[in-house]
C-alpha cells in the first residue's frame, strides 16, 4: 500500500521531472516494486515514469539488468557494487534518463552479523551532457518491521532522487 508520505514524495518528483523532460526507471529487490507503485500512483506518470524492473532473485538482477553474477557472488546481492550495477543497468536496459536501484535485507528473516535485517544499498544512475556515465550509492541501516524498512527504503530513494534532479537535472539530456 503507498502510504501519504509516498504519494507527497512522488509528487515532488513529477513535478521536478516534468518540468526537466526527465523520465526515471527503477530496480527494485527489497522493495518488491513499491517505488515503481508509488510513482504510477499518480494520474498521468507516463509522462516521467519509464519502467520498473523487480529483480528479486539474483539471477533476475542478471538477466534484467545485466548484472554480471560474478559480482553477485563476490559481494553479495546486498553490496555497493550490486546497487550500483543495478542502477547502471536500469539505465542500460531503458531509454528513462536517471535510474534509482534498491537492495535490502527487508527482514524479519535474511540478516547476518555483517548484514543485518534493516541493511538496504540504494543506488543512483544517469548519464551527462557527454553522455559520461554517473552514479551515486548510500548505505542506511533501516530499523523496524519489513513494512517499515521497506516504506524507509522507498521514501529515501524518491526523496533522494528528487534532489539529485534538482541538481543534475540541467546536465542530462533530454
């Protein structure tokens, strides 16, 4: 369910998107598709919503999104490396202009002593005027239940993406 938090941030986002010609697509695992729910939400998100790709399995972040398994393997499905691939990968696989990935460990169950439940990467892709590829990646340690992490891990992506459009947005191209 898109809660009012959600709906407020993508519609902070519509408008700064619109009024760039951006578009964005999103590759969700934790999440299960919630960001790409909460943005198609909205009456008339065709006009800066792409597509989604929900990749929760890891062979689905490497037939989706090119992600080479290697790396999966290397660094876990949970790592910088993977949320940045997937964010690149969102870019590769769509014509949108910026790209927003997640990869979490949602709980209750999954977490480790070196990942536990709550960790989620979140990762950032758009191309420059040059056409230069750039990303941008955080970690955060979401506390609570898997709704909880799950609805902090979708705002935090939205509200971050607002402000990189508002930043970068006269450096993509349309």
């Amino acid at each position: 369910m898109v809660t009012p938090r959600l709906e407020t941030l993508c519609t902070a986002l519509a408008q700064v998107l619109i009024a760039r010609k951006l578009s964005m697509v999103t590759a969700e695992s934790c999440t299960g598709g919630l960001i790409a729910a909460s943005c198609t939400q909205l009456s008339g998100s065709s006009a800066w919503f792409e597509r989604g790709f929900v990749t929760y399995s890891n062979a689905a972040k490497s037939e989706l999104l090119g992600v080479a398994a290697s790396l999966i393997e290397a660094q876990g499905a949970v790592s910088e490396e993977v949320a940045k691939a997937m964010a690149l990968g969102a870019l590769a696989h769509s014509p949108a202009h910026i790209s927003v990935a997640v990869t979490g460990i949602a709980g209750p169950t999954g977490g480790s002593d070196a990942k536990p439940v709550g960790t989620v990467w979140l990762a950032w892709a758009w191309r420059d005027l040059q056409q230069n590829l750039h990303s941008e990646t955080m970690l955060r340690q979401f506390e609570g239940t898997r709704s909880e992490v799950r609805d902090a891990t979708a705002e935090l992506a939205l509200a971050h993406l607002t402000e990189l459009v508002e930043k970068t947005g006269k450096k993509i191209p349309t």
